[in-house]
C-alpha cells in the first residue's frame, strides 16, 4: 500500500511539473531556431587598379574612417595633373575672352559704331563660352581629384573585418566588392517560432537570448518586430516550368515559422556576438 501511494505522489508532482512547463511554455513562446545577425557592409572600391597595400588582418576589429587598403594612385594622379593643365589652359582663355570683350566694349562707349553689335554679341557670347569651358575643366579636376581620393579604401563604420582574402598586387575592380564589413552597432537576434506560440506576441515585450556557445550568460533583449510574411513552398515553378506540390498527410498541419526580429538591450562582458551562431530565444508574453 505504501509503494501504491509513493509511485502516486511521483506521479502527482510530474505531472504537476509537466503542467507547469506546459503552462509556462505557453504563456512565455520558446524556441532554439534562432541565430545572430548583423548588417554586413560589402567595401567596394570606387576607382579600379592593383592593390598597393593591406593595412588589416583577417577577423579583426576596425573603427570607422580606418584605411584598410590603398590603390596604385599613380594613373589617377597622372590623370589629375592633366586635368589640372587643362583648367589652366581654360582659365587663361576666360581671361582672354574677358579682355577681348572689355576692349570692344570700351572702344564702342568711345565712339559709337567703332565695333558693330554683332562683334560685341560675339565678344559676349565668347566670354560665356569660355566660362562653361572652365566649368566644365574644374568638374574634371574634382573627379579626378575624388579618384585619387578613392585609391585610399577607409572602414564606412566600426565593425569586424572577416573571411579577408585580399592581398597586396591584387587586381580590384571598381564597384566589385572585395572585403566583408560586420557592422559592430547592427547586431540583432533573429528568433523563428511557430505561429501558433505568437498570440499575444507584442512589439516591445521583454525576451531572454541564450546563446549555444555562451549558454551561461544570457542575453538581455525585447521584442522588436514580427515578420508579416514568409515565402511559400507549394505552388513555386520548378525547373521544367510545373508547379512543386509538396505531398503532406491531411491529419497533419505543421505549423509555420514565423521569424521574430529581437533587439539586443545589453550583451554581458563575456560575450562577443558572432554571425550566424545558433541561440535560444524565450519572450515573455505581457512582461
């Protein structure tokens, strides 16, 4: 009699346990289908040419406006000396212009009919000829002045540079990008739980992240937003044009994932967020 009564008070408390759980898992959405994200800056060069000079290490730390490599300058300086010479050369003929347009007007105001009204409209003419031709040669040398600026590559914001394989006589390409950029300030957990745990779900409720490579130091966050929609899978053209149907059992309604973007309020000292690792997400309905 007295085993009959202890294996019913076992009994009582797992299921008291399990209730409890249940209830807590319902009331507080759970999920283990998350991961670290954070906007990755693609750095891109504006200008093309051979890599004179890496100044990083791959998987390192940088602070916005470091340089991080340097281009072959010497065709952009080149091709600024030249543009240079020419807005020299398009001053001098405003001048020029200028002059030529003063002395015929000087000459008129003298004697009338010394210079005919076509010549000084040409004079005239002349003078806002060579004024758009000098225009035209500064934008020239400011170009050329930003390409020279271009063949220095500086980080956009601080941030981890990472999987780098850029090395010093390579070949970039302008508007190719060739080094990844973790912005350090954009990271952000994204949680994906099943649409039947999001009732009641709302933008601003309190959640705890636990990351799998730091199990012991959980992560302070709240929720920030909830997807609106997800990509379906039924009825997408496959490669000979029909549609994919995936077969599914009627009695069976899998639930779908919702991701659930979960903003980060404070990460403990001991723990440095990486890209794509796995974590844990708890949201505590109406905290």
């Amino acid at each position: 009699m007295f085993r009959i009564i202890t294996t019913l008070v076992m009994v009582a408390i797992a299921a008291v346990a399990v209730l409890s759980q249940y209830q807590n898992y319902a009331e507080n959405p759970w999920t283990r289908d998350g991961q670290v994200r954070a906007h990755i800056i693609q750095i891109t060069p504006r200008v093309t040419g051979p890599v004179t000079n890496v100044l990083v290490d791959d998987n390192s730390r940088v602070k916005k406006g470091q340089l991080l490599f340097e281009i072959d300058p010497s065709i952009y300086q080149a091709e600024l000396s030249n543009a240079k010479a020419k807005q020299m050369q398009a001053s001098a003929l405003l001048d020029k212009a200028k002059n030529e347009n003063h002395r015929a007007v000087e000459l008129e105001s003298l004697k009338h009919g010394t210079v005919s009204e076509l010549d000084l409209n040409n004079f005239q003419n002349a003078v806002q000829t060579a004024k758009a031709n000098l225009a035209a040669a500064d934008a020239v040398v400011e170009q050329a002045e930003l390409n020279v600026a271009y063949t220095h590559v500086t980080a956009p914001t601080d941030g981890f540079i990472t999987n780098l394989n850029l090395r010093q006589g390579a070949q970039v390409v302008a508007n190719n990008p060739v080094v990844a950029l973790i912005d350090e300030n954009s990271f952000w957990i994204e949680g994906f739980f099943k649409e039947t745990d999001l009732q009641g779900v709302n933008m601003g409720d309190e959640a705890r992240v636990t990351l799998m490579m730091n199990p012991d130091s959980p992560i302070e966050a709240k929720v920030e937003s909830i997807g609106f929609g997800i990509a379906k899978s039924d009825g997408s053209t496959g490669n000979t044009l029909l549609p994919n149907v995936n077969p599914n059992f009627q009695w069976i309604r899998l639930a779908q994932r919702i991701p659930v973007k979960i903003h980060i309020e404070h990460v403990p000292e001991d723990v440095q967020l990486r890209v794509g690792t796995t974590a844990s997400v708890q949201i505590f309905n109406g905290a």
